[in-house]
C-alpha cells in the first residue's frame, strides 16, 4: 500500500471515530435502529481512487465502531458523480429527498463542493466535504464544513516554504483555470510569494 493511501485511511478512520462519537463506551447495547449517511464521491472515471479510499476508510471505521453512542448502527449510501458539479448536486437532492439521509460526506474536488454548497441550505442536512479546501466552499452555507486546511492557509505556506526553506527567489506557476482550487492556489501562492521578495517568471495555464 502507497504511504499517501495510509494516510488517506488513517485520516477517514479518524473522520468516522469522530462522526460516531468523542467517548468510548465499554459495551454498547444494539437499538436495533439505523441511521442513513450518504457519500458523494466519484465512484468511477478518472478520479475513482479518491471514491473508492475514501469509502475503504469509512468502512474501516464502522468496523473499528459498529454502533453509535446509542446503538444506532449507520447505513451507508453511496452515489457516484463521477467529480461533475451537476451530479454532485443531483446526488444531493436524491440523497436527502429519497433516502432521508442524515448526514453527508463529500469526497469530490472543490467545484463539486462550491456547486452543493450554494444549494445546501434548500436541504437543511449536515454535509463534510474531505477533500475540497477552497475558502469559500463553508460561506454558501453553515450545513457544509470541510475536513482539510483551506488554500488560503495551504497556499501561504507552500509559499513562505519555496521562499525560505527552499531558498528560492525565482518560480513558475501552473495552473487550470477552470478549477476553482487550483486557479484559488495559484493567485494566493504568487501573493503571498510576491510579499516575500519572490518573483514569478512566468504563468502556464493547462486547459
């Protein structure tokens, strides 16, 4: 197993330790009841390794705690978008219209996220978005929440390390300007390098 898919387990057994419960019981006695939890993650396509170790972590997870503080155990319902804003968005209605989902989480990319956050409040239903970082992603609505460090932070530092640590006074910058979390990365990276005497030679846009 790669190190960086360690971590990506470690981390969704971490996110479910804390969905499921801050205390630990010695015993806890089966309710009988269920609770349903959906994921929206892209299921196949290009991106399916973020789905599919995504998913492996959670179940990890509900294997290490199979109940919740009250018995309940969770049903999970899965619906691939396939890392396309509009899917994502129609896995949100059907999730909490059809399937009375309590609970949401989001592995698919920033513009997924941006795209289900401006919709959130329509159905009033917790959603944490794993890996998606763009700042604005938590200021559409109070029902989505983000696991990972924004790029405002993540960009400020990668920068302040090129500058300092790297000693690098000269750097290009590579972007896609249809992603939100990338083009978000590049201009606040060049910002803050720029604070720090950096210089940027030259700006690549992949389409």
């Amino acid at each position: 197993m790669k190190i960086s898919h360690l971590f990506l387990l470690l981390a969704m057994v971490a996110i479910f330790s804390w969905f499921m419960g801050h205390e630990s019981k010695l015993q806890i006695k089966p309710s009988g009841n269920a609770i349903k939890v959906g994921i929206i993650a892209p299921f196949s396509g290009e991106h399916i390794g973020k789905g599919k170790s995504g998913l492996q972590g959670i179940k990890i997870g509900q294997a290490l705690r199979p109940y919740l503080n009250n018995g309940d155990t969770v049903e999970l319902i899965m619906i691939d978008d396939q890392e396309i804003p509009k899917k994502s968005t129609q896995a949100l209605k059907v999730l909490v219209e059809e399937h009375k989902v309590a609970f949401i989480f989001v592995f698919s990319n920033s513009n997924c996220v941006t795209a289900i956050a401006k919709v959130a409040d329509q159905y009033k239903t917790p959603i944490l978005a794993v890996f998606a970082s763009h700042p604005d992603i938590t200021r559409y609505s109070s029902f989505v929440n983000q696991f990972n460090f924004d790029d405002t932070f993540q960009a400020s530092v990668a920068a302040l390390y090129v500058r300092d640590e790297l000693l690098l006074d000269k750097v290009a910058i590579v972007t896609q300007p249809e992603n939100v979390h990338f083009s978000y990365l590049a201009k606040k990276f060049a910002q803050q390098f720029k604070e720090v005497d950096g210089e940027i030679t030259d700006t690549i846009y992949l389409t």
